[in-house]
C-alpha cells in the first residue's frame, strides 16, 4: 500500500471537510427547495471514501454505489461544481440534469453511479468486474452498498458468480447502522454482515469505517487480491451517518445521545487530531485550509445557481444514441 504520509493526512483532511461542508451546503439548498426530490447525505460517512481513493489505482479503478453518491464522482475526480449543477437538475451537470441526487454519473471517472433501487448496484458491479476480466484489463471495481441492501437476493446472487468467475470486484457493505429506519439488530439473527461472504468462501471481514488508516488497509489488501486474480473480498465497514436516512427522515428510531456519542470518533476530528498531534500543519495553515473549503463551496453553488435548466428538446436527444433513429416521428 502506498505509504500514509503527512501529505496523506492533510490531503484526507481538505476532502472530508469539503465533503462534508459540500453535503452540507446541499441540505440548506433543499430546503430552499433549490434541490428536489430524495437527497442521501454522507456525513459520517467520509472516512471509507478517504480511505479506499488511497487504495485505488484512480487512472484504471472503478466504483459503483448506491444513492447515497455524491462525493464519491468528486473523490474519483470529477468536477464538484458540475455534480451540485446535477442536483440542481441543470444542464450543466454530470447527467445534463436528468439525474438528480440519487443518479450521479461520471463515465470519464469511472464512476458508474448512483442507483436508486436498494441492492441494484451489486450485480451491476460484479457485471463491471466480468468485463474488465473478459477485457483483459488490470482494473478492479469497488461495489457499494448498505447494510439494509445486503438482505437482497440479488447479492447472493452476485457473490456466487463472481466467486465463481474469480472477478475483480470489491463488496463493501458501508453498515452506518439503520437501513432507513430499521436497526441492523432487526434484519438477522446476527450483526456481523461480513459473515454473509463466509457461505461462499469468499475472504471477508469487519473494518473500522472510522478510521481511514483502516479503510485503507483493507482495501489495499482486497485490490491486490482481485489484480492477482484470487477473486473478490467483501469487506463490511462499521460507520455511522449523522444525519437521517434522507432530508425526509424524522429519526424517530434513535436518540440524540448515541449520535453524540458517535460524533466523538468523527472521521475528520480523528484525522485532524493526528494533524495537530504531529505537527503536521500549523493553526494557521489548517484555518487556510477551512477557508479555502468554504470558498470552493461558494463556488459550486454559484455555478449551480447560475447554470440553465435544461432545453424541453433534450428528453429526446438522450434517449438513442443513433441520431437517426427510424422510429422517432
């Protein structure tokens, strides 16, 4: 694994506060009804982004995930002004506007959505793992998904196949505890989602999706793995989001005191602490970096704010590829 450096930490630093910061933005907007429809926040969450981008090989990796999506496409590269322009649903963004919150996508990144059926996603990304082998590439897919998605069926499925087939694929199950308001403890007899790889005989295990030292770790190990050609891994990060399911969400299901007690290990405050315990930025330079954080942020909205909504003409160009096509009258 590339080693983690004082570059790293201040690097993980700068993106989970934009990420957050980015996230957060987007909730005032919402309300503001500048944003429509579902919105899935990330906050919490951050560290098994920071930790995985370490892993990856960014120029030939790839991930999937599922609507719960909007720093990732930023993580792998893409412009974070073009992906709040998609959620403002204008045309200037990743999916021309078409999108929205739970459809971000980024085929120049390689990053292959959002996807807003629960555990749709899994197959898919087995699905970009068998071409990539079919292909002959060095590429490995990282495939997200909850832990309320890890009860469908079609993960079953693609576990088996892609055993199977040995394919070069990642399963993280990102466990932030509540599939939208039903506790892990309610869906299984157990609450070790990692053991779900074990009836295939797929290498699985727990990690702390905390802590992106740990991320990193374990994902590395699962990289190499499928590059060598032994096959998947599925690795189930323990993390929490520290805000409801979606904007909609009440969370009735739990209280405020265990949210608390979760914010004491927050990604970015342990990361921070690590910064300020070796000496690795100054006061001032980590201020500068908060402020450089802000104004990217103001940047993104200005740009969302000022983009235009798509033409009417555009619900028909986006539909075939072939311009011609016969039966369009």
């Amino acid at each position: 694994m590339k080693k983690v450096t004082k570059e790293t930490y201040l690097q993980w630093y700068k993106d989970m506060l934009f990420w957050r910061k980015f996230e957060d933005k987007l909730a005032s907007v919402y309300i503001q009804q500048k944003v429509r429809g579902f919105l899935h926040l990330y906050n919490g969450q951050e560290a098994v982004l920071a930790g995985a981008l370490h892993a990856m090989d960014l120029t030939k990796d790839k991930m999937i995930t599922a609507y719960r999506n909007h720093v990732q496409p930023i993580g792998m590269g893409e412009d974070p002004k073009r992906v709040m322009a998609e959620l403002y649903g204008k045309a200037t963004g990743t999916s021309k506007g078409m999108g929205g919150s739970m459809h971000i996508f980024s085929k120049e990144f390689r990053f292959y959505g959002g996807h807003g059926i629960v555990g749709g996603q899994i197959p898919l990304g087995a699905g970009i793992a068998f071409g990539d082998k079919y292909k002959g590439n060095d590429a490995v897919t990282l495939t997200y998904f909850g832990d309320g998605a890890a009860r469908q069926g079609s993960l079953h499925e693609a576990f088996n196949l892609a055993m199977l087939w040995k394919l070069p694929v990642v399963f993280i199950c990102e466990n932030n505890g509540y599939a939208m308001g039903t506790s892990v403890e309610r869906t299984a007899n157990h609450n070790d989602i990692w053991k779900l790889g074990l009836g295939y005989e797929m290498p699985c295990g727990p990690v702390d999706g905390m802590n992106p030292v740990k991320v990193a770790e374990a994902v590395d190990d699962a990289i190499q793995r499928a590059r060598r050609g032994d096959g998947p891994t599925f690795l189930e990060m323990k993390t929490y989001r520290y805000r409801g399911h979606s904007m909609s969400d009440a969370q009735h299901y739990r209280t405020k005191d265990e949210v608390e007690e979760y914010k004491k290990i927050d990604p970015i405050t342990q990361v921070l602490n690590i910064i300020q315990e070796k000496n690795y930025a100054t006061e001032e330079e980590i201020k500068a970096i908060d402020k450089e954080v802000k104004q990217m942020v103001k940047e993104c909205e200005k740009f969302a704010d000022e983009s235009p909504f798509p033409e009417p003409q555009q619900l028909y160009d986006v539909v075939y590829e072939q311009e011609d096509y016969p039966f369009i009258s």
